[in-house]
C-alpha cells in the first residue's frame, strides 16, 4: 500500500515527543504537520484493524451457518477459510503498526511523521474503496478473488512497515512510485471527468446509436446457429424468424415472453410450442404472428424490462408470459435475494448484478456508465475487426450446437438443484419463501398493470416443475436429503399462483392437469433437466391454443384478420 512520499533528510532530526511535541508543534508549522501525519497514519491503521477483525468475525459466522445452507453449488470453503486466515493477518498487522506510530521513539513513527497525510490518505481510501467493493460475503467467486488481492497488498505493506520500515521508506521515495502517484491522480480525475461527460451526453449518445446498433434489450447474439428450419437466430438475437416492428397487416400478433422454456432449449424451432401455437394460428388467420421473446435464464423481472423496452412497441394484441414454477418464484438460493439492477446507458439495457453490498450496488465498477461506454467500444470494436479477419460464411459445429441442446446433469447434481430451491415445496411456508412469493406477486402486478393501461390482455401460462409430475424423482430427492414426504407440498407454489391470479383477474392457463393426465413424464422431460422435450411442447401447444383463441377471438382479431 502506497502510504505517501518520503521526504529525504528528515528522518535524521530529533523526534519530540509527549508533552514537548505538543509544544513545539504550537508554534513549528513542521512538527505540527510531523504530529498531524503520525496521527492520522495511526488512525488509518487502527481503522483498518478494527474493519478487518469484523470481516474475520462476519465470515466466521458465515462459514458456520454455510453448512445449513441449500447451495447445490456452495461457494468454497477453502478459499473462504484462506480469506479469513489473511483478513485476520491484516487486522493483527494494522493493529500492531498503528500500536508502533503511536510509541514514543519507534521508528515506525519516525518514518510515519514524514509521510504526507494527503498521500496516505487518497492511497489508503483506494485500497479501502476495493476492498469493501468486493466485500466477500455473500461470496461470489470473482469478488472474492479481488478481496484476497486487496488483503495481500495490505499484509506486504504493513509487513513490511513493521519489520523493516527504513527500507519501506527508501522504496516509496523512489521515482518510479512517484510516478505511480501521478498516474493514480490522472486516473481518479479521468474517471470522475469522463463519468460526468458520459452521464451528461448520455441522452445524445442514445439518439446517435454510436452505442447500439439492436433495438431491444435482451442482449441477445445475432444470427447464430439454430436447429430448424430458420436456420439461425434474427437480427436480434432472438431464436425466431425475422419481424418487422411495424405491424404488416390485420392478423393477429401475440407476444411470448419467457425464459429458457420459451426459447426452447433442447428442441429445435420447428418443435418449440411458440412455433407450433402460430402455426396453429395461422390455420384461421395466414399473416398471424406469435413473436418468440424467450431469453434463457432470465425471470419475470428481466422479461418485464424487455416487454416495456421493446416488446410494447410490437403493438401486440395478446401478451403470453410463460412462467415456469421451478425457478421463476425462487432460483438459486446464493443470488436470488437480489434482482439483478437494470441500467440503461447510451439507449443499451445491461443487466448488472447486485448482492446486498451497499457500496459495491452503488458505486461498483458497473455502475459506471463510463465503463459500459467503453466495454462496448472495444468489445464492438474487436469483434468487427475479428469477423472481417477470420470470417468464413461458415459456422463450426460447436458454435451450431450453443444453446441448441438441453444442459444435462449428472443425476446426483440434477436431485441437488431441487434441494436449492426447494423452500417452494415445503409445506410450511418460510421467510425466505415468503420473501420470493411477495416479490413474484409484485412483478406480475406490473405485468398487468403495465400492460393494462394499454389495453392490452395478458395470459400466463404456468408450467409446472418436473418434480411436481415424477413421483419417483419425488422420492430420490427426498431420500437425499433425509426428509419425510409430510412436509413437502409439490402443488404448493401451483395453488398459490392460481388463487392469486383468480383474485387478481389475470387469465391462466395451467399445464400442469394435463401433464398429469399424459401419465408418463418421462417422455414430456428430458432426463436429468427440466426442459420439456418435443412432447412436452407439443403438449403445452395443444394445452394452451384453445385458450389462446378464445381469448383472441373474444378481441376480435381472429375474425376480423380473417374476412376477405
């Protein structure tokens, strides 16, 4: 850590100290600063220590409760115990060199009162800032890498400070850090400058399109390899023909919202049920249309931002948001208690994560509208310039098959992930299920809403979890975890949903009767996933296109598209 330049010579002066220190310092502007920097330094260090003793103490208490946890895929516990190993290292460290400043004749307070303040300061805020950025708990893999970076840093430098701070002294009043003083003041003042710029142009740079050359906000790869008869996805990433924004015609045009269900994930376009409830369709009305919006892994929270974003502008008659139970209430369990925040810069929606840290949700590295500026000029950038390189008109097979089969598991990880978001089907309901069921009910109430005041109807349609149907996977998972079948309820979230959506006059279309009645769910589920295969969609089409017309022909479009 870079605590300031050193100023040469004055170590060699007598250090005063206590009462006469104090003296002296009253009418010598020099031993006054000398005072000034030895107390601050001591203060940073003693800040320091006090700060890395209660992350010891927060990700103690979190490595004991981690154990209870339902993470099918928990964070490491050898990189937490490594991590808590250094940041109580650092806290004895900082707390042994604060105790050395403040000692009367200690070298260590020699050197620290010719430090400058304002040095030590502006470095110990940067390494602070990072440090409590990427605050390790919740621990998510690539901050807490950057946490332990931070910690080793703080560990040389107060090392270091303590065993040998004339040499200490010596290395930080050499050129080259100096010249490191300089580039961290150009950096800070570049970033706080273009991030004003960037935030003030903003508005013109979305108009321009200099920053985006797609119309909606799924950020979804153009023109990739799909299974089927359209070859490859449209012009916007989306696994569907291409559509015009403006309507062609009178027929009638349906949206589907969703995640990997709706995209289609394991089947090909032809055999996704968005595909055949158009076709289905278009038997009574040529020119109608069902737009596939599907978005794999993404939740009603992601698909609410697309539809107001861009799928609005579709001027659809019907809106069908596909809602699939085993994780549209509750995924995972490690990030799902905090929504991923949506930020809109230069006219581009990016989807940046949040885990609950106040600092890291508010002013973390994306956050900055410079650095999507930026990320998206060289990303831009470098990928035209890679494509006119090496492009061939030919895809490989690899890049054909991305996103086009269903992403099997093994049968041990597969019963695994049910047990992370199995607080659905508990009997009883718990805090952290109520937390999710309350927030899944305020998303659907500005789907409504939202889609309401434009008078546009909305249909949802629930697709039920393959545990729900599978007895037998019902009782391996709960022999995996030891649990008798008395205080799971599998309908559960399927009752609660129906209720609510009945009391809030959303229209429903369940598949979950009439996957039972099919009685093999086997043959509607890939093994080891939730995906539904060719059956399955073929089933769910069959399900919900009465439904569908109905609904469309009580608006009219069905006959109206379909007069001479």
């Amino acid at each position: 850590m870079r605590m300031g330049s050193f100023a040469k010579g004055q170590p060699n002066e007598p250090l005063l100290t206590g009462s006469s220190a104090e003296s002296a310092s009253a009418g010598d502007p020099v031993a006054a600063a000398r005072t000034w920097a030895e107390r601050m330094l001591c203060g940073l260090c003693l800040a320091g220590s006090v700060g890395a003793w209660a992350t010891s103490g927060h990700l103690a208490s979190y490595l004991w409760t981690l154990s209870a946890s339902k993470l099918a895929n928990p964070p490491k516990h050898d990189l937490l115990i490594v991590s808590f190993v250094l940041v109580s290292l650092a806290g004895l460290l900082l707390a042994l060199a604060s105790w050395r400043v403040w000692k009367p004749q200690a070298p260590q307070r020699t050197i620290a009162a010719c430090w400058s303040p304002g040095w030590s300061g502006l470095w110990s805020l940067v390494i602070g800032g990072f440090l409590l950025i990427n605050y390790p708990v919740p621990a998510q893999a690539h901050h807490l890498d950057k946490f332990m970076l931070g910690l080793l840093v703080v560990i040389a430098w107060s090392g270091w400070f303590l065993a040998s701070p004339q040499g200490l002294a010596r290395a930080l009043n050499r050129r080259p850090v100096r010249w490191l003083d300089v580039a961290l003041v150009n950096l800070l003042v570049f970033l706080l400058v273009g991030e004003v710029t960037v935030r003030l142009a903003d508005p013109l740079l979305a108009r321009s399109g200099l920053f985006g050359d797609k119309h909606t906000s799924a950020n979804l790869k153009p023109h990739i390899p799909v299974r089927g008869t359209i070859g490859f996805s449209n012009s916007q990433g989306f696994r569907d023909r291409e559509r015009q924004v403006k309507r062609p015609g009178a027929a009638p045009r349906v949206l589907a919202l969703g995640d990997s269900f709706t995209w289609g994930a394991g089947v090909s376009y032809d055999e996704a049920f968005v595909t055949l409830l158009e076709r289905g369709l278009q038997a009574d009305a040529p020119e109608a249309e069902v737009i596939n919006l599907g978005v794999p892994a993404w939740g009603p929270h992601e698909e609410l931002h697309l539809l107001k974003t861009y799928g609005v502008r579709l001027q659809p008659d019907l809106v069908v948001l596909n809602f699939f139970i085993g994780n549209d209430i509750q995924n995972k369990r490690g990030d799902d208690l905090h929504l991923p925040r949506i930020l809109i810069v230069a006219g581009q929606s990016y989807y940046v994560h949040s885990n609950g840290n106040w600092l890291h949700d508010t002013v973390g590295l994306d956050r900055w509208y410079l650095y999507h500026d930026l990320n998206y000029l060289f990303r831009v950038g470098g990928a035209r310039v890679r494509q006119a390189l090496t492009w061939t008109g030919e895809q490989t097979s690899s890049e054909a098959l991305l996103g086009e089969t269903a992403p099997l598991v093994s049968r041990e990880q597969y019963v695994r992930g049910i047990y992370e978001r199995s607080d659905i089907y508990l009997a009883d309901n718990t805090r952290f299920f109520a937390q999710h069921w309350a927030r899944t009910q305020e998303t659907l109430l500005a789907f409504r809403d939202f889609l309401g005041e434009r008078g546009i109807p909305l249909l949802l349609v629930i697709i039920p979890d393959h545990v729900q149907l599978d007895r037998a996977l019902q009782m391996e998972y709960l022999a995996g975890i030891g649990q008798a079948a008395g205080r799971h309820d599998f309908y559960k979230p399927h009752r609660l949903l129906l209720a609510w959506c009945r009391e809030q006059g959303i229209p429903t279309v369940d598949l979950l009767p009439a996957f039972e009645a099919a009685g093999s769910p086997e043959t509607l589920y890939f093994s080891n996933d939730f995906h539904l295969t060719a059956s399955g969609h073929r089933l769910a089409a069959q399900v919900i296109d009465p439904v569908l017309k109905a609904q469309l022909g009580a608006l009219g479009n069905l006959k109206e598209s379909n007069r001479p």
